[in-house]
C-alpha cells in the first residue's frame, strides 16, 4: 500500500517553530510521505529566511512559492493571498497530496485553505478555534469552515469549532506541537550558546549573565496606521529601564513597515546601549532564551503559548492577543511607557510564574501525525447543528 501524501505549507517564520514536530513525526511515520512547501515571508531574508533553519534541520522542500508583494499594508496582504491562491493550486496540482495541512490564522494561510478546497483535496488546520479579536480571527475561522479535519490547541478552542458546526469526529485537541519543543528545553537551565556570536543582530551587546529582557512586538492588522506610535512606547520604556534588552524583529503584517521604520528611527536618535536586535533564531534557541530571561514583553502569541507551559512572565501589549487562553504568567498592558515599565518592576521582583499545560503536555506532533494517517480521506461536509 502506498504512502498517504501529507503536504504542509509554512508561510512564516512563526508557523515553523509552531509545527516543527509534526514535521519530524511526519517524517518518521512509516504510512506517511512528507511533501514540504515553503511560501511567502518564510522565504524572505528580512524577516529571518526561516527556509534556511528548515533546510538545516534536514527537512526536503518540495516546492517554494514566491507571493509576497512589496508594501507592508492592507492592499499588499489582500494581493498577496491572491498570488499565493494561484501559486499554491499549481503546487498542488503537480504534487497531488492526500491531505493539505495549513497552520494557525497569519493571512498567508488562507491562500492554502482556498486553493486545496476548491481543488477537493482535504484540508487539515492546526490551531483553529481560537478568538483573538483581529483580522487574524476573521482568517482562523474561516479556514475553520474550510477544513475538514480540525488539531487544536486547546479545550476551549475545540468546543468552539464544534459549536462553529464542525462535526465532533474530526476536532481533537492534540494541544499545540510547540509545546513539544518546550517541554524539552524545560529540562534544562542556562543559555547554551552566545547569542551574539551564532546570530549576529546589530546594536549593543550587554551582558545577559545578571538577566534580561526579550521582545517581540507585531502590528496589529487592525490598529495598523498607529504601529510606529505603539512601538515608540515599548522603545522608550526599554530605554529608560536600562535593562539588558534582545529584540526581535516583526513578522511581515500591514503596518510592519510603521514598526520597522519606528525601531530605525529611534536608534538614531537615542544612543541606546541596552539592546541588540535580531533578524531570526532557531526556535530550540529561541525557547532557551525566553526559559532564562526576566521575561518577554511584546504581542507575539510565544508568550501566550510556550511562556505559559515554561512559566516565563510574560508583558502582554495591546490588543493582538485578546481572549486567547492563558496561564497566570501574563500581565496585560496598553501601548503606554509608564504601564510597561511597572509591569517590567513587578516580573523581576515576582520571578518565574507557575508552568502551565493550557496548550498541551509535549506530544503534539506524534499524535497529529498518527492522525493524518487515520482519518478518512473526505472533502465534502455538512453543517452539523
């Protein structure tokens, strides 16, 4: 008997870290081919070229998908679905896959979901039922309604695909596969690199050995013109703690160009000696990172997600995160210099938060994959309630 084809698309830096595992598992299943395809911002050197930490943990790419369009705003990410739609069905049609797995609700997403429903391939989605109160919810549900098979991450996520009629034999709670990965880096203490020396960054270069922060701070899709000013809030307050500081670049989002120009801006500036900044990093890196640093301030869903199983505090800015599940490791604030700062006080005097397993235990990515090879092979459903 053949192989079940799996074909996983990534369109980000973030969704590889988030599926990581269920690659590997994909790969080890002795029923199952992995058919990798790389798309939009993965590729790109601006926002990391995570392709290149793909290519290096072993993983074949079976095809890579060009589609972001230039601009960083509303127009370019509506275009660049539409690319990816076009690109994607040609991908598709030439590597026949049993089932199409698409990942989370970044707005790259939907070209997968579009382009594998209406050629009648089945559609997986891992991270779906989630609610955030962004574009990215409009995304998530929708390809909700478009997959036939639902992994989520959650309890709560699972009872709201199934009240979004979704039937009940097909939405299983595997917790989230980047739980994996942390539950790993869990069993270890200390950094077990230099940062500096293996990633490069620009800007000072502090000692970590007496701790320090982490950012990563997004736009917001729908608060988009206002990214600049969001971000000069989060920059003076790094500055004015005088706290070790690695920042991250944002992910390719309307209003990333607002943030990216905010950062340069300031800089020039202001002489600031506390922070580094980086491009990218390994995800296994990454998570060492955060697991030893004071805490994580930002938007990025890692604290939500891996934070909370690490127990790592986390300063949770604006609204990017809304009504996501969480654990008691998050703090949220408003885009306001003051409210950051006296978040940061009250993490380093508290210390680490109790570990949470709100997202999972750590076996995500085997039991996906044993699913994916036992699922009947369907594409066609009906509401159920």
């Amino acid at each position: 008997m053949s192989k079940r084809k799996i074909a996983v698309v990534i369109t980000a830096r973030p969704s590889y870290s988030r599926v990581k595992t269920v690659l590997k598992a994909i790969n080890n299943h002795p029923e199952l081919e992995l058919q990798l395809i790389i798309a939009a911002s993965a590729l790109l050197d601006r926002y990391g070229s995570a392709v290149n930490y793909i290519e290096k943990d072993g993983f074949t790419i079976h095809a890579k998908v060009f589609n972001v369009l230039e601009g960083e705003n509303l127009t370019a990410a509506a275009k660049t679905t539409g690319i990816g739609i076009l690109e994607l069905s040609t991908v598709f049609d030439n590597l026949k896959p049993d089932v199409v797995v698409t990942v989370a609700d970044r707005f790259e997403t939907m070209a997968t979901a579009i382009s594998a429903s209406y050629m009648n391939i089945p559609l997986a989605h891992i991270q779906g039922g989630e609610v955030t109160g962004n574009i990215d919810e409009k995304v998530r549900h929708a390809i909700t309604k478009l997959a036939d098979y639902h992994f989520v991450a959650s309890e709560n996520a699972k009872e709201r695909v199934i009240k979004l009629g979704e039937n009940p034999q097909f939405v299983f709670n595997t917790g989230c596969p980047s739980i994996d990965i942390a539950s790993e880096i869990a069993k270890y203490n200390g950094l077990t690199f230099n940062p500096y020396q293996k990633y490069g960054g620009v800007g000072a270069q502090p000692d970590l050995s007496n701790g320090y922060l982490v950012v990563m701070q997004h736009p917001v899709t729908t608060e988009y013109q206002d990214s600049r000013k969001h971000i000069k809030e989060t920059l003076t307050a790094i500055n004015e703690l005088n706290i070790p500081t690695l920042w991250f670049w944002p992910n390719v989002d309307a209003g990333a160009d607002g943030t990216s120009t905010g950062i340069r801006s300031f800089r020039e500036k202001n002489n600031i000696k506390n922070v580094h900044f980086f491009k990218n990093m390994e995800g296994d890196d990454f998570l060492v990172l955060l697991n030893n640093a004071i805490g994580l301030i930002g938007n990025s869903s890692v604290g939500i997600r891996e934070c909370a199983y690490l127990g790592v505090p986390v300063i949770n800015i604006g609204s990017r995160q809304n009504k996501r599940d969480r654990g008691t490791n998050v703090i949220d604030v408003e885009y306001d210099k003051n409210q950051i700062i006296e978040a940061v006080i009250k993490i380093r005097e508290n210390g680490k938060s109790a570990a949470s397993s709100v997202y999972g235990g750590g076996n995500a990515g085997e039991e996906i994959a044993n699913l994916l090879q036992q699922v009947p092979l369907q594409f066609h459903k009906t509401i159920m309630y």
